[in-house]
C-alpha cells in the first residue's frame, strides 16, 4: 500500500484524499438526517399559537411520561418519620409510567420500585389503585356535561365563549404577560420524534432561585411535551416533566377499565370527607402584612412580606402546648441559629423553607430565595 501511495502524483492523491473526506460527510449528514425528527416552520410564536387553537382536536392521546427531580438534592430529609417518606416518594425520587386520553377519559400508570399506581377517571368516578397495597380507592365525581379534548376533531380548540381566539387577541395576551417576565419566540425544534415549538419564559426581577421555565408543546395540537423549571444559574433543570412515544391514534374504552383482583381492599371515598374524617371549615383568608397575632379561634394567619418573585410567605399559628417543636421540623432539613432562635432549614434548588417556635407561636417562612436572604426577612418579620 505504501509503494502504491509512493507512485502516485501528488495531483491524483490530492484527489483521492478529497474523495475520501467528501463521502465521510456526505455519510455523517445522512446519519443526522435518519436520526433528526422533523422540525415546524418558523413563525412568531402567537401564530403558531393561532395555528393550534384553530386547529382540529387529536381523537385521543397516549404516551410515556418521564418525570425527573433534583429540588432536594443536598437537602437532608431522613430526620423525622415524614421527612423518611417524602425521601422516597416518587415525587422526590422522580417516577415514570404511560398515559392515555381519549374524550372524558384519562388513565395513568406510575411504575416506581416500591410498586405500581394505575389512575382511571372516566364516567364521573375517579379510582386509583395501589398495586403494592393491593388496596382500591374510589370517589364519585359531580354529574355535568363532559367535554372532552376529542369533543370535535374539526372544531378547534374553542374558548368558553365558544370560539377560539383572534390572532389580535392572542398577541395582545403576549404583550400582557411581557410586562412581567421575558418571553422568548417559537423556537422550532424536534421533541421526541414530533414537530414542536420551545418557549422561554424567566422573571425579569432578580434575586431570586427561580431561573427560567421551558416548554415544548406539539405544533400541532399543542400538547405539552416537555415542562422544565431550572433554577438560576443550573443547567440541569430542578423539575422536568417529559413525554416521549406519542400517539394521537384511537384507544380503545376496555384499556380504561382496571383489572382488579376480587380479593382488593376496595375503600369508597366522598366528596364529604367520610373516608377521611369530617372536613375542616376553611380558614380565614390571607391578611395584610402584620396584621393581628391569629384569628380569635387560634387558626393559621397568612402573610406576605415583599412582593413579585421574591416575596416571602410567612404562615403564623399558636403553638400547640405540650408539642415538641414545629411539626414541619419533620420533613428534615438543618438546624441554623439566627436572631436569637434555633429554627430548621430546608434549603432546595429553587428556595427555602424556615420553621421555628417564638413567643408562643410556630412559624414558617417559605421563598425563592436563598437561605440567608430567608432568615433575613423571618429576622425582620
């Protein structure tokens, strides 16, 4: 091989050499194209908004759901019997399954290690099933007209009024919600396999945990195919919701009836709370910043301190005589001293959580914020 290269000009290997280079790219950019999904036209992102809402509904949909979480990574929630729960809650761990819907029915299938979940809604009745547990739980729904999202394959995506927004109507809405945070454009991209559009939304005040959220949505029915909320200032998004191998095509009505074992414990629930215990009577609603010491019942009073992203929730209550501290102090976190009290401290990816017990109240302060920007504002308070 080497005497061969030896004889040949240096024209021809030049030659050679480019053939060479020419079908490495031409294979690496068909590789892509086979491995690309497809990708919507670009256009501003109300007309592509106008373009679902006047477009026809999908008969049905079905698909895997992905759900990630990184919120407490670095937080410590095995302190306390709740905080061991929480810790390994698929809502902490991140979980996925399937879903399906098709007219005013909706079933989904969560998998986890410690067993599965199957939810069915559908003819006003609402039943979850815990396969582990082998336990079924059921709850009537109220009577009304059912209007599913295949109501009309033809008739678009239409508002209470009956008909779906104008184009003007839509970039006036636009226009609104950009006063308060920064909206990006339609960006074309492929998700999973299916034509979508990705859109940017992040706070335009700072000081805050909450770094920006992204969505794709299908472009042409606009389902969510992708919900991520990052925190400021991490590429890895604290939560993310994901749907991959989507259908549109019909399902059938026997995948909506659960198949349980005779033997389960089945448990009816109503809308009273019989299964539960009576239901509480609704508490006072939120107060003014620094208004009162409770209601004359001794229940929660709610304020806010500050305003926008960075406000702060403060949830004040008497202390229950004989209690051993706060009972959110059970979902873990740290022990921190400040301002002359010892509180706990769950610290996550987009903010904080202080509980503490002074002057014979119980508080919690909870915001997107950091820690000591936290124990800042509960000094003050």
């Amino acid at each position: 091989m080497s005497g061969i290269l030896r004889r040949i000009s240096t024209a021809r290997l030049v030659a050679l050499c480019a053939s060479v280079i020419a079908v490495i790219a031409l294979a690496a950019v068909g590789a892509a194209a086979l491995e690309a999904g497809p990708v919507p036209a670009r256009k501003p992102l109300a007309q592509a908004l106008y373009a679902i809402l006047h477009g026809a509904h999908p008969p049905a949909l079905s698909a895997r759901v992905t759900y990630s979480d990184h919120l407490f990574e670095g937080a410590s929630l095995s302190e306390g019997g709740q905080g061991g729960g929480l810790a390994s809650s698929p809502l902490v761990k991140g979980a996925g399954g399937r879903i399906w819907i098709s007219g005013d029915h909706l079933r989904i299938d969560l998998e986890s290690s410690q067993g599965d979940t199957e939810i069915v809604l559908a003819a006003h009745e609402l039943t979850i099933y815990d396969v582990a547990a082998n336990s079924v739980y059921r709850l009537s729904l109220p009577q009304g007209k059912a209007e599913g999202p295949a109501e009309s394959e033809a008739g678009g995506h239409h508002g209470a009024g009956g008909s779906a927004p104008t184009l003007a109507q839509i970039e006036s809405a636009l226009a609104r919600i950009s006063r308060h945070v920064q909206l990006s454009g339609a960006q074309p991209i492929d998700v999973s396999g299916r034509a979508a559009y990705m859109v940017q939304v992040a706070p335009k005040e700072g000081g805050s945990l909450i770094g920006e959220l992204q969505l794709a949505f299908d472009a042409t029915y606009g389902t969510p195919l992708r919900t991520a909320l990052y925190a400021t200032g991490n590429p890895t998004p604290a939560l993310e919701l994901a749907l991959s191998e989507v259908s549109y095509a019909p399902i059938a009505e026997a995948l909506f009836k659960l198949p349980i074992p005779s033997e389960a414990k089945v448990v009816e629930l109503n809308r009273s709370g019989a299964a539960t215990g009576a239901s509480t009577p609704a508490g006072p609603g939120p107060l003014p910043r620094g208004s009162g010491k409770g209601s004359a019942a001794g229940r929660p009073t709610i304020s806010r301190i500050g305003s926008g992203i960075t406000a702060v929730l403060e949830l004040k209550a008497p202390a229950k005589a004989g209690a051993s501290g706060s009972q959110a102090h059970s979902l873990g976190g740290e022990r921190v001293s400040f301002d002359g009290v010892v509180a706990h401290q769950l610290a996550t990816e987009l903010g904080t959580i202080l509980t503490f017990e002074r002057n014979g109240y119980e508080y919690v302060f909870a915001g997107a914020l950091q820690p000591a920007a936290l124990q800042a504002a509960a000094a003050h308070g």
